[in-house]
C-alpha cells in the first residue's frame, strides 16, 4: 500500500501572464543556489524556524495515518517544495523518526520509506543530493531500505498532503503582514532610480508574482477544489528577524542586524527574480537599501511573517 505525504510552500497569483511567462523561462523562481554570495541553503533560518512550528502537525498527521493502515509495507512521502539546504532533508528525518518510533510500539516492522524531493527545475539539485551520504550516515541505524529520488509523484486516495504557505492574519488584503516587506522594496528600487541606478519604466512594469491568502480563503479553496478532507489549520506568526524570537529574553534589538537578517532572508529567495528584470548589478545596492528600510520600520513596528499550515487526507 503507498501513501504520500506532501508540504508545498507557495501559492502564487500571476499578476501579469506575459510577464510571467518571460520570468518562467527564465526560471526566476527559484531559490538562490549554494555559489550565490546569499545562498538559500545558508539564509533560510526564518524558514527553518516555520517548519519546527510545523513539526507537531506533521507528527500528528503521521500518527494519524499510522493508525488506519499499519502494517504497511511502503510509504511515499513527497517533499513539494523542497529548495536546497539544511531544511530539504529536515522533514523527511522527522518522519523517519516518527514512522520508526509509532511502529515500535506498535511492535509492526518498519515500512519502506520512499521520498520524492520536488522542486522547480533550475532548483539547486546538486547542493540537495551532495547532502545524500550525510543523511544516510545520520540515518544509518534505520531499520528498512530507505530511497531518494528527485521525481514527481501522484497522490492517492487516503494519502496525506501538509500544506505549509505564506499568508496573512486578516481578511483585508491589504494587511501590513502581507504587502509591507514588498512595499520597502519598492522604496528601495525607488531610491536608485532616484540616484539614476534603476529606470522608473522598469520599477512600473515589474510585477512580484507573490499571493498571500487569509485562513478563510484557503478554506474556500480547498472546499470549492473538492478533492480533499480538512483535519486541522494553524496559523504561525513569526517575526521577520529570524534571531527575534518572542520567547528569548536575552535578544536585543539592533535595528541594523535586524534589517539586515530579514534582506538576506528575502534576497535568498527573490535574487533571481529581481537580477532577471534589473539586471544582478544592482542587487548588492538594493539589498543595502531594504536592510536600512527594514530596519527603520521594524524600529518602529513588529510585522509579523504569516504562515498558514494545513493537513488534509485526499478524498
Ligand atoms: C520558500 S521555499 C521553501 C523551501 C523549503 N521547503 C523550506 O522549508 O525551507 C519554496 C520552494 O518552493 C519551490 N516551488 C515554487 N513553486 C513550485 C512549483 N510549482 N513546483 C515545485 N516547487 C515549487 C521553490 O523553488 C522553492 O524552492
């Protein structure tokens, strides 16, 4: 019997289709790779911070699953989304640990575990797969064969689909905690037209295809797409400095770190977006730039990041 697991991370909305066509080809979606000065392997703290929120949904949703079809002999889990870095193979050590654990005490043996890495095409595959004989040294005491593969997959009835996507908290679109950090790029691009860097015409036509829906949206959507149950929504608030964390007393605010945490954040993920339209000569400059808005604006208000998670069981 096979059973997959899935978590994808972006809903996007194209703004402009021919704009979005030409940044396809491209391939400006992806994260930036390991030989990028902002690597998203090494700037995605933020992002790893959100997947240890999500950690007891998923574990849930595996105990869950667990208990309707053990004994079983193979499960698939596919990681939709998986980028490159320390995060691609974070979940699937989670789930390992959990299948391992729950079929221990359930005295069943472990299934097969099969996982599918899922990423755009010009995702940086190879920073994934260099970290395959490290993962299977760290995994080495599992008991039952374990496969890798980088291919898609198809979902089956009873399969499990985690859902992890960037949101926002409230109804009203047009919420600080979905638009801002957009909004001080925008600044930002604005000040090096200002100093003849950037032409205005290119700041107009640039298009971010970026959608950040409420929980409410996200229920109607999967209600109107009908193909899956919902067992449990989450809504995670997360401060944009991924160092600023509400429960660490020691932290101290330093507006200029905090900027500058946040623009690697966003750089790591938006860089070949942006080098695509404005060229990659000014991005060094536009990153000093939003580090300093950013930091300016988180002195003087805490926006948080929204994330919205959900687990479903395909119908
Ligand atoms: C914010 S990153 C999250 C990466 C990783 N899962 C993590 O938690 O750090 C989103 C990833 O989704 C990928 N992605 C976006 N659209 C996709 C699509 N249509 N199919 C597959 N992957 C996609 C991006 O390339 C990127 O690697």
């Amino acid at each position: 019997m096979h059973f997959i697991f899935a978590r994808l991370y972006k809903m996007s909305r194209l703004h402009d289709i021919h704009q979005a066509k030409a940044m396809a080809s491209a391939n400006v979606f992806c994260m930036n790779p390991r030989d990028k000065d902002i690597s998203y392997a090494d700037h995605s703290t933020l992002q790893r911070n959100i997947l240890l929120k999500t950690m007891p949904i998923l574990k849930d949703t595996i105990k869950d699953m667990l208990s309707k079809i053990l004994p079983v002999t193979c499960i698939k889990v596919a990681d939709l989304g998986c980028a490159s870095g320390p995060n691609a193979f974070f979940p699937t050590y989670e789930i390992m640990d959990t299948i391992i654990r729950i079929c221990q005490q359930s005295h069943c043996e472990s299934p097969e575990l099969q996982v599918f890495l899922n990423d755009l095409p010009y995702n940086d595959f190879n920073t994934v797969f260099r970290s395959v004989p490290d993962f299977k040294k760290d995994k080495g005491d599992l008991r039952g064969p374990c496969f890798i593969a980088g291919v898609p997959e198809e979902m089956i009835d009873g399969g499990r689909m985690l859902l992890s996507l960037t949101g926002r908290s409230i109804i009203d679109p047009t919420s600080n905690d979905c638009c801002f950090l957009w909004d001080l790029l925008t600044k930002s691009l604005i000040d090096l037209v200002d100093k003849g860097l950037v032409q205005e015409s290119d700041v107009d036509s640039f298009n971010i295809p970026f959608y950040t829906p409420c929980k409410e949206e996200v229920m109607e959507i999967i209600e109107k797409e009908g193909s899956f149950n919902l067992h449990k929504m989450k809504v995670f608030e997360d401060n944009w400095d991924f160092e600023d964390n509400d429960h660490d007393t020691n932290f101290v605010f330093d507006k200029n770190k905090s900027g500058q945490n946040f623009a690697k954040t966003i750089r790591a993920g938006a860089e070949p977006m942006l080098a695509s339209h404005f060229g990659e000569i000014i991005i060094d400059d536009l990153f000093t730039r939003y580090a300093y808005h950013v930091g300016e604006y988180l002195s003087r208000e805490k926006t948080k990041y929204i994330t919205i998670v959900v687990s479903m069981t395909m119908k």
